[in-house]
C-alpha cells in the first residue's frame, strides 16, 4: 500500500508537467492541425535559460525565491518569442502546404534547436541550483516534497487560468472561432495570423514552466531532455484527445500515474529482470494501445474544418 501511494504521488507530479507541455501540443493542433515536434525543444530552452539566469544571480545576494521567479520569468519571456519566431518564420509560410511539410519542417526545428542549444551549453549534463529547501512530509508511509506541492498547485493553477482564457475572453473565443472554421472566423473580423501566433505564444509560456519544473524537481538540464518530455507530452496530448484541452490535461495526469506505476511495479512483475529504469516503455505502450483502439483519445478530437 505504501508503495502505491507513493508512486501515486510521484505520478501525479510528473503527469502536472506532461499536462503542462501537452497543452502546447492540443492548443496549437486544435487551431490549425499542426503536431509541433519542436515543442519539447521549446521546453529544453526554458530550462536552459532559466539555468543561465540563476547561476548569473546566484552570487548577487537576492533573495533565492526571487532568483528563482526571474529565472522563470526571463524563461517564459524567451520561449514566448521562440514560439512567436516558430511560428512566424517556419510554420506560417506554410500554413496551406501539404500536411507532410510543416511536419518535416517540425521536425528539422527540433533538430536544429537542439544543436543550437548544445553549442551554447553544451555536451554535457548541467546542475540545475537547488534554490528551494526542500522540506519532506510523510503521509500514510508515503513521503513527498514541498517541490512536489509546488509543481502540482502551480500546474493546477495554470491549467484553471488557461481554461479561463479560452473559455471566456473574446481571445480564447477567437481560438475556439478559428478551430471550428478559419475561413468563417475571418469573415467575421477575426486575425487568423494573431490567433494562430498566440496559440503558439501560450503554449511556448506554458512549456517554460514546464522546463523550469523539471529543472527544479531533477536538479539537472541537457540539450538533449526535451526530446523524451516532448514525446512523453505529445502521448499524453493524444491518450486524451490532441486537440482537446480537457483531454490533454487528463491525459498528462493520467499518463505521469501509469508510468510511475510502471516504474514501481514493473521489478516484480518480471522477476526483477526489468528495472525501474526502464519505466519510458509504459508510455510508448499506452500510445500503441491508444492509437490501435481509440485513436481519438479518450475524450475524443475536437473537429472542425480547417481547410
């Protein structure tokens, strides 16, 4: 029992990243059918930057809880314009391509961002500053951290903040407008190319948060870490829906759960012969299963004409 709850726990903190970064991927799908392969590499680039901002303040006398919020901030900032640059120079000169283009184009983002990060910072694996004291509470023979709290209640909030956004401002009506018919929603006086760019904006923001998360919860950044999350993320996006913002949220909770269950009990049911290191597997396995019988998701795929 105590083990579940534990990986319970330990699931519930990863899956409030995963919902995080697969929201990028829904937000920006559910606008113009575009899968960003470049988002986790967004999300790399927070991290990053967020590393370099804290390290260059660590010695300044501040205060570590304000490092580390403009660490976060300066992040955002940055993956906001990376995303606005994405999508204005990439995507959008394709925007009436063949599907197949601006998803090769996605993937040759990736893969250029990763290189651009690995000439700045490097090979090698870098420490993210510890800049919370990291307090441990026991419940019921589980324990957990006050990082842990964190990154759920600050996910939780962003989530309920988005939900807003979307839901009631005349700019998330413009989003749910330009995802049901762009050529509709144009007729009706909205700016296709400001939606579609703040999609990518939003989406960007949230992955910063995201990246900052992960720094702060593993205490380690590379250039290589937004491949696996991205995958990760874009798994989650469709076990709930790609394209649904309920699903994704549902989908990344539900995935970081099933993976650190994974991770907990997969040494007993194999005779120890699988370790927990091998947890990636259970989220690949859910995206097989997924595609195979609901390749809608659990909450289905908001449609509309996007032609």
């Amino acid at each position: 029992m105590d083990t579940l709850l534990q990986q319970l726990i330990n699931g519930l903190t990863l899956g409030a990243v995963y919902a995080l970064v697969a929201l990028g991927y829904t937000m920006v799908y559910g606008i113009i059918g575009l899968i960003n392969f470049a988002h986790g590499e967004v999300v790399m680039i927070g991290t990053m930057v967020a590393f370099t901002v804290i390290v260059s303040l660590a010695g300044s006398g501040m205060p570590p809880l304000l490092i580390l919020g403009i660490g976060l901030l300066v992040a955002v900032v940055a993956c906001m314009v990376l995303g606005w640059g994405l999508e204005r120079v990439a995507y959008r000169p394709l925007r009436h391509a063949p599907r197949l283009t601006p998803l090769i184009t996605a993937i040759g983002m990736s893969i250029v961002l990763q290189n651009i990060a690995m000439i700045i910072w490097g090979r090698n694996y870098i420490t993210f500053p510890p800049m919370i004291d990291k307090q441990i509470y026991e419940f019921a023979g589980a324990s957990f951290t006050n990082v842990q709290v964190a990154i759920v209640v600050l996910a939780a909030l962003v989530m309920i903040g988005l939900t807003y956004l979307v839901q009631r401002t005349r700019m998330g009506m413009a989003m749910r407008a330009t995802a049901q018919n762009q050529h509709v929603a144009l007729l009706m006086g909205v700016d296709i190319d400001r939606v579609i760019a703040m999609a990518f904006i939003i989406g960007s923001a949230l992955g910063a948060l995201a990246g900052c998360m992960v720094g702060s919860y593993y205490e380690i950044a590379h250039y290589q870490m937004g491949f696996m999350l991205g995958l990760k993320a874009f798994t989650a996006a469709v076990l709930g829906g790609i394209g649904n913002m309920a699903g994704a949220m549902a989908g990344g909770l539900l995935l970081g759960i099933i993976e650190a269950l994974g991770a907990g009990y997969i040494g007993d049911l194999t005779g120890n012969f699988l370790g927990s290191h091998y947890q990636d597997i259970f989220a690949f396995m859910v995206l097989i299963v997924v595609l195979m019988f609901r390749p809608s998701g659990l909450f289905g795929e908001r449609t509309g004409d996007r032609a």
